[in-house]
C-alpha cells in the first residue's frame, strides 16, 4: 500500500510515525490523525489507520451505551467485528 490513497475525497496521507485521513464531500470536511499508541502499536504503519478505527469502533460498540447506538444510527453507521 502507498501512503497515499485517494477514493472520492477519502485521502490518506503520512509517514511511518503520523497518518492523516482527510474525508469530505459537498456538505463535511474534517481530518483525522493517527499515531502510535499503547493500543495500536502491534500494527506495521502501513495498517495503523485501519486498525485504530477497527478498535475504536469495537470499543464503542462494546459500551453498549444508547446514546453511541443513537449516533451510529443517526449517521448510517454499524459495524460488526469480525476478527
């Protein structure tokens, strides 16, 4: 995978020790930064990015708190661990 990834305003860009996702459409725009951490340190740089939103996801997901489910559903977003 290269350090850059462009798929309809989903950009990721970075380097070995800090990853940027930058996501947008006509009506949102925001940016997300991703570095090493105590939870994702095990991951090659390459998949720091998809395995911090994996364990984030899980996390949130596990607190089973009403208001998270609300957002989730809000936004048109489930996810299902798998691994």
């Amino acid at each position: 995978m290269g350090l850059t990834e462009d798929t309809k305003e989903l950009i990721v860009k970075g380097s070995e020790t800090l990853k940027r996702m930058e996501l947008g459409c006509d009506h949102h725009r925001g940016t997300f930064y991703f570095t090493q951490s105590e939870s994702n340190w095990v991951c090659h740089s390459d998949y720091v990015v998809s395995h911090s939103l994996n364990g984030l996801f899980k996390d949130l997901t596990k607190l089973e708190d009403e208001r998270i489910k609300n957002l989730f559903q809000k936004w048109g977003i489930y996810y299902r661990n798998i691994s």
